[in-house]
C-alpha cells in the first residue's frame, strides 16, 4: 500500500509541475490541553522571501518556530524529466485552553506576489488526543504523543558556574562563566542575569552560533560549550552572592514513530521538541574594602594605567579657547575614573571638561582609553606653564595605589587675540568697574555758625524727621506687595526681549552675539523671578534655588547645559552653524516657557 501511494503521488507531482503556487496551513483537528502540536504552512517553491511570523495568541503559546525544510524532486518518464520544490515551516504550539480556535493565515512573497494561506481550526478538549485523529486518509499513521513522554534526567543537560576569582577588591573585574553540559539535542537556551545589588555587569559577547566539543564528565561522554559569559564589577565590599539564574531551553528528540520517508514525503516532522528548565547555581564572591584612599584617588581601579596630555592647539590666542587633552589608558573600571584636577594659570578661566570613554569589554575588564578635553580661557598674551597632569588609582595586582604623571609640562604660548571678541568686550567692561572711595569726615567739623543749634530746634527736626520716616514707612509697605508684582510681570517680558534680540543675531549671522544675549535671557529671567542679582544665578547654586521652588530636576538640569552650551559658545568655540543656534535658540524658549509658572509659586 505504501508504494502504490508513493507511486501515486510521484505522477500527482509530475503532473502539476505547472499548477499555481499555493500556500497550504495544516494542524491537527484536535489536541488536548497542555499537549505540543504542529502548526504547519507549506509552499509549493523553494523561492520564497522571508519568512511567516506566528506569535502567542488566545489559548496557545508559540514554543519554537519557525522550523524550516525545503525539498525539491526530479521524475523523468520516457524521457521526460519534471521538478518540483516546496518549502515547509513549521511552528510548535501548547494549548493552553478548551474551546475551538481558527488559527492564523498567513501570507508568503513567492516570485514578487504574495500568496495566502488557509485558518485551520482546532478543538482544544482535556486530556490527551492521538495526533492522527482527524488525518487525512493517505497519511501514516502516528501514535498518541503527549508533551511528558521525555523526561529529562539532572545529568541530561546541567549547568555549572565559575569565576576567575572568588576574593577580590571593590571595582576589581570579576568573569563569570556559565558552561552547559548536556547529553540531549539541545537546540535553544536562554537565561539573562538579573540587575543585581552590589554589582555592576556586562555581559561578554560571544558568537551567537555555539560549537560543542565532547567531554568526559564523571564517566559520561557528554557535550559542553561555554553558553554566556558575564564581567561583574563588585561596587561594595563583603560577601555578594550572585543568585541562581534559570535558563530555558529547548531540546530535539527523534520521533521513532515516524518512517523517514513517510515524513519526507507527508511532511510530518521526524523531530520533537520539549521545552525544559534548567538553573545555574549561585556562587558567592568575597569582595575586600580598599585600603585608606589617598586625597587625589580618582577611583580607577585596574592595572597598567597610562596617562598623557597635550595642547589640541599649538597656537592658541588670548581671549580665545584653548583645548588640552587627556588620555587615560589600560584595563579596568576606565568608564568609572573620576577625570584628574588639571592646575592652569591663574590668568586662565576655566571651564567644563567633557569626557568620552572608548573601551572595549575583556575577561580583565574595560581595555581601551578616557579621552577628556579640558577647555580654558588666557586672557593676556605671554607664555605660560600648565603642571603635568595627576593621576591615583588602585592595583589590585599589589594591593597598593600608585600615581602616575602625563610627563614634562605644558607650554603654552598665547598669541594676541581679536580686541573686538566677546571675550575682550566683557573683560574690559569688568576691569572698568572701579569702587567709589570716600574721604572720611571729620568728627570735629562744625556748621558754618561755628556754634550748635539751640536745643529746642534740634527737638523739632528730630520729631519732623521721624514723622517723615514713619510716612514713607507706611508707603514703602503699601506699594512693597506690588512690587514683586511688576517684577514677576516684567521678567517675562524683558526675557523675549532678549530672545527677539538673539533672534536677530542669528539671523544675521553673529553666533557670539547670539549666544550671549540667549545667556543673558536665560539668567535674567531666573534673577527678575526670584528678585535676586544676576551674580547668585550660577551654576553652582542654581540647582538648589530650583530645589526649593518645586522645578523638577530634568527642567533643572535643561536650564545649567543650556547656559554651559552658551558659556562655551562665547568664549571661543563658537561656529556659524544655523541649525544649531536655532536648537538653542528653541530650548531656551522651551525653558523659559516653561520656567514661568513654577516660579511664581511660593517656596515649599
């Protein structure tokens, strides 16, 4: 009976050589709850583009898929030869609940057209059902198969945990290992470590294909491959225990049932697959405090640090600004170094640094380098000296902290700059401000009678005078509410102003005007609000006067990089770009906008 429909459906095959391209889905009529089946959709090419897309949907979950076979068949009859080709993709589904459920179509893009599959439906009953009861006539026969006729033994697939070390020091890079072990057909695994306590982790990337080599573990021959690899950087010291993870695996059974080539030519899959769990076993990390830190620790623990600096400048100006740069190299928690203390001239302003981590995650740590860029301002022609650069971290090799130096000293010749520079303008209009001196008055000076006023007269100014102090007294308090009303009223206007102006300069070209009128808007504004002199809104104090008026900390933080882009715009690194001046120019409206009603609130 076999060969007959073999036979059968060679011709069938020879015959339709020509026939449409159809997409065919196929599953079984009825399972039970809890029980694995096959959701199946077939193509008769091989030219198929992409693949069909099954998720989770009411009353099944998606387990494995899609699992992909093709075949292709030549038949020659007195001399004539015809081919065919299909292409297979099969799904693996649990059902979850009782009830009937049409199962999706789907649509597959064969030669630029895209066909369409047909819903089967499936009734989902308790208990568990014989695969073969609703198949079609000429397909072979299958015996019941439930999800639990494979169990899985604890020596069949386990997982063990290693570490390169098991003491370290806080920040000292600890590798942990997990390598599978398995006797099964292991197909997929997956486990994630968890946001721990104590540690920070990264995971190391390994090749996503996975080559297992043959072992003997305990006299069973089995296979194991290192599954994932984790670099944890311990950030206390004491006992850390890194918990147990679950990992969720899929393994591959033969299907003993099923004649192979049956299962070639009926499409029924020779394989079956159960889903276990495993989980990896904790492991304890003893991690030791850092000895008595030094004053200058930059908090970089690691070995083999490097460090140099240089002028990115070799003819800087005055008034204009300069750029040293400092890198740090070697292996370890480089992402996590506090940038070192660069000592400049008095004569120079300084202003923020930026740094920019580029490493690379090895089994010793972070390899790689920070580069920082420290930006400052000379504000007179002249040659000066710029100290090597410092910096203390922490060897866990000798337990001990070392200090190491960017080498000779900086010289910097500074070139005259432009006279008509912000910079300039703004230097000399502070150097202008001169205290007012006042000659002392003698105590012994007398009116022009060279006599005193008589008595009673002095009576009288004393009592007009504390009447006129009383008036204006009792006016100043009356208006004093009003006050803080107009200036409330006036610092929005007076900051559009400014923007207005601002818009000007950047439409006209001037980048260091605009910037400088966008940062006097911004610290204007925020000083007419609070009644305050522009000198106390800084950098420094700002995040605390917001604090106290209710300013979330995002709006916070907007406003001081707003001011450092300004700030770093004026002096010196400013450049013409348009988009750019209108971001700031937005943001600073933004914040402003949005600045207006907070501050109008009372303190909490």
């Amino acid at each position: 009976m076999k060969h007959i429909i073999i036979s059968i459906i060679l011709l069938l095959t020879t015959l339709g050589v020509n026939a449409a391209i159809t997409v065919t889905a196929k599953a079984p009529a009825a399972v039970g709850v809890g029980e694995q089946f096959r959701l199946q959709y077939t193509v008769n090419s091989t030219d198929v583009a992409g693949q069909p897309h099954v998720s989770s949907m009411d009353g099944f979950d998606v387990v494995y898929g899609p699992a992909v076979s093709t075949s292709q068949s030549y038949t020659s009859i007195n001399g004539h030869t015809t081919e065919s080709s299909s292409t297979t993709y099969t799904f693996t589904l649990i059902a979850r609940r009782e009830g009937k459920y049409r199962l999706p179509a789907v649509t597959l893009n064969v030669g630029g057209h895209n066909y369409t599959s047909n819903s089967p439906t499936v009734q989902v009953v308790k208990g568990a059902v014989n695969a073969n009861a609703n198949a079609r006539p000429q397909a072979p026969s299958l015996k019941p198969q439930t999800s639990n006729i494979h169990r899985v033994g604890p020596g069949d697939l386990y997982i063990e945990v290693s570490a390169n070390k098991r003491t370290v020091y806080e920040q000292e890079p600890v590798l942990l290992s997990y390598n599978v072990y398995t006797t099964q057909a292991l197909e997929q695994l997956q486990g994630k470590m968890p946001d721990l306590k104590g540690f920070v982790a990264k995971e190391v990337p390994l090749p996503r294909e996975k080559h297992l080599s043959i072992v003997n573990r305990n006299g069973r021959t089995v296979q194991t491959t290192t599954w994932s690899q984790y670099v944890m950087f311990p950030q206390q010291s004491g006992k850390l225990t890194i918990p147990s993870i679950p990992f969720e695996g899929v393994i591959a059974y033969a299907n003993r049932n099923v004649d192979p080539v049956e299962a070639f030519f009926f499409g029924t899959s020779a394989t079956t697959r159960v889903n276990h769990t495993v989980h990896a076993p904790a492991l304890d990390i003893t991690v030791k405090p850092l000895p008595p830190k030094p004053a200058t620790f930059s908090g970089g623990v690691g070995n083999n640090f490097t460090i140099s600096a240089a002028l990115a400048s070799k003819t800087p100006r005055e008034n204009e600004t300069l750029t040293l740069k400092v890198k740090i190299s070697g292996t370890g928690n480089i992402d996590l170094i506090t940038p070192p203390e660069v000592h400049f001239p008095a004569d120079f302003e300084q202003l923020d640094n930026k740094a920019v981590a580029n490493t690379t995650l090895t089994p010793e740590g972070m390899k790689g380098d920070l580069a920082i860029e420290y930006y400052a301002i000379p504000n007179h022609k002249g040659q000066y000296v710029i100290p090597p650069v410092e910096l203390t971290y922490f060897s866990p090799a000798d337990g001990t902290y070392h200090t190491i130096s960017s080498g000779k000293p900086v010289v910097v010749k500074v070139a005259k700059g432009n006279p008509n520079s912000y910079a300039a303008r703004q230097r000399m209009k502070n150097d202008d401000i001169r205290h007012i001196h006042l000659d002392p008055i003698s105590a012994g000076s007398t009116n022009g009678s060279g006599g005193m006023l008589p008595v009673a007269v002095m009576y009288v100014l004393l009592v007009a005078l504390f009447v006129v102090a009383y008036m204006i007294l009792q006016l100043r308090q009356r208006r004093s509410a009003d006050v803080q009303g107009r200036l409330l009223r006036k610092a929005g206007s007076k900051a559009n102003a400014r923007l207005r102006t601002a818009q000007r300069m950047m439409l006209d070209g001037k980048s260091s005007e605009f910037y400088a009128e966008t940062l006097s808007a911004l610290r204007d504004f925020v000083a007419d609000k609070l009644a305050l002199p522009v000198t106390d809104v800084t950098k420094e104090n700002i995040s605390s006067l917001f604090t106290e008026y209710g300013v979330p900390e995002e709006l916070s933080l907007r406003y001081s990089e707003a001011v450092s882009d300004c700030e770093l715009h004026i002096y010196g690194v400013s450049t013409d770009n348009v988009e750019e001046m209108q971001r700031t120019y937005k943001a600073a409206e933004e914040i402003i906008t949005k600045l207006n009603p907070l501050l109008k609130k009372k303190k909490k």
